[in-house]
C-alpha cells in the first residue's frame, strides 16, 4: 500500500472525513477530524451526500464524546477502521476537471505528475463558493512553485494579497507577533496568493523517499525556554512541523507546529524563539506550537527586523 502521508484525507468505517496531520502513519493514521455526514450540514458532495465541517476544538471536543479511542495529541486511527484514502497527487486530474482555478493553477505551476495535488474540501468534494485552494508540493518540486508564485504574481498572471486580505490572515493566525513584522515575515515567503480572486496557497509535503526521516513523537518536556540562535539548514522550514537547524549552546533544533512559523528564517539568518524544549535523546529541541493557539510561543527572524523592508524585493 501507498503510505499515507502528511495533507492525504482518510474516510473510517463511519464516513467521517479527516485530514492527515502526521507523517508516522504505520500503524495508526495522526489525524484531525474535518467533515462527519449529517443531513442537516452546510455541505453537499457531488453524490448529494451532506455533511458538518468541524473547526479544530469542535471536532476534539466531538471526537472525545463520540469516538474517545481516537483521541491523543491528534486523533489516532488505527488502520484496520479506515474505509478509504484521498490523495492530493492521485486526485488531482478528477479536481482540475471540475475546478477552473485549480485547472489554471496547474497550468501556471507546470510541475511533473506525482509532485502537485490538491487537499482540503476540494479534495473531499465538499468546497463551497467561500473555499479556497490548498495546493500541496511535493518534496523538491516546492521551491520551483514557490519561484513561480513569484513570478506569477510580478508577471500579473495571479494576484498578491490585498491589505484587507492580510489583516484577514492575521487575525485567522492570532500570532504572537505584530502585524508589522507578521506581514514582513509572509511576503517573502512566496507561497500564497490569489487567482482570479480566490486565495490559494502552496502546502509543503515530503516525497515518499523522505518519509523515514520525518521527526516523531514527544520528547520530555524540560520547560518553556526563549534563544536567540543562527539557523543553519533551513531546508525542511516549510513542512509540517517546520525543522529549523539551529547553532546554539543547547538547542540543536527548532521545530514549529504551527503554519505560522513555517519558512519563517532563512539559512545563516538568526532567530529569536520562544517555545517549549524537549530532550530527544541527547539532543535538545525547542518547540513551538505546542498548544493550537500557540500562546506564548513563536518565532522571528531577527535578522530581517534588524534589515527591514530592504530585505524584501
């Protein structure tokens, strides 16, 4: 069997719908709950079918009372209960057929079949006419779609974000930083946009070869912990967690749960972060997004504050 991997959807045996947060998917599928079917929900798939979409809380909450054996720091799924598998590479030629923008955005992005795909409601079938696109990259192929958001966007082929759309991101995300700096972080990140008015953004995913090397479980917890530090490989900031390789007295790695932080710092760029530090080994990782609100918790490049706007062309 494929292995199923971060940003994939899995049906269970009751039809509710997930969405795959982990990447350590053996035995049982790290999960949060998206769409359970009721005929009384706010969303039609393609067969008539209704269903309820769950926020992060609500589905937790939901998930406690109705299926407790899930429940962990996401929900865990063992194999043998999931019914079916959605994934963004495989489905993406049935959604660029019924989707315009997705179909446009393939052709502006070009990338080989297997490295681009499409998740989230639109994957599901169950998008409405407020949804928007969540376009998944796959392994190396990312960075060419990141180069060509940009070019997209100073070509005028798609769309920058608006102000108000900005001040939209910002208070979804509620970051621990301002929306000066908030904003001066995102636009050199080049990974969303809007084409013809519908915002969509680019999702890092590892290639199945990188799987094996994808970090796992929760270390012991040391406490809360705020460094300043020079990252040194910044390769893997835009996956989910985002790894930052840091050169510090102590820390040797700063991971971020949040989609916040991802692509946050630059290789050679020095970091301020606060967060959570867990000993793994006999290595010491700094955490953030250790809660979903993050409180507390972030991270900036100290050296884009200190360079300003020059930094961004």
């Amino acid at each position: 069997m494929i292995p199923i991997r971060l940003r994939d959807f899995v049906e269970d045996s009751d039809g509710w719908l997930y969405a795959v947060s982990t990447y350590d998917n053996d035995e049982k599928v790290g999960c949060v709950l998206r769409y359970v079917p009721d005929k009384h929900g706010e969303r039609e798939n393609p067969s008539g079918r209704r269903y309820k979409k769950y926020d992060f809380e609500d589905a937790y909450t939901f998930i406690r009372h109705h299926k407790p054996h899930y429940s962990n720091l996401v929900q865990r799924i063992p194999i043998r209960d999931v019914k079916k598998v959605l994934k963004p590479e495989i489905e993406i030629s049935r959604i660029a057929n019924n989707h315009v923008r997705v179909r446009k955005l393939l052709e502006l992005f070009s990338l080989p079949s297997g490295t681009i795909g499409c998740t989230g409601s639109i994957l599901c079938g169950l998008e409405n006419e407020t949804s928007d696109i969540d376009m998944v990259v796959y392994g190396k192929h990312w960075f060419t779609a990141q180069g060509l958001v940009r070019k997209g966007i100073m070509d005028g082929k798609m769309e920058g974000l608006s102000q108000n759309m900005w001040h939209k991101v910002y208070e979804k995300r509620k970051p621990e930083i301002s929306y000066d700096h908030f904003v001066l972080h995102e636009l050199r990140k080049w990974n969303r946009g809007q084409i013809d008015g519908t915002y969509f953004d680019i999702l890092y995913t590892r290639s199945y070869e990188e799987l094996k090397s994808a970090p796992t479980g929760k270390g012991e917890v040391i406490g809360k912990m705020n460094v300043e530090a020079k990252v040194t490989d910044a390769s893997l900031a835009y996956d989910s967690p985002a790894v930052y390789e840091v050169e510090h007295e102590l820390v040797s790695r700063v991971l971020s749960f949040t989609h916040t932080y991802s692509g946050q710092a630059l290789a050679g760029e020095k970091i301020e972060v606060s967060g959570i530090c867990e000993q793994h080994g006999s290595e010491y990782w700094l955490v953030v997004g250790t809660t979903r609100e993050a409180r507390g918790e972030y991270i900036v490049s100290r050296t884009l504050l200190d360079q300003g706007l020059k930094q961004i062309r």
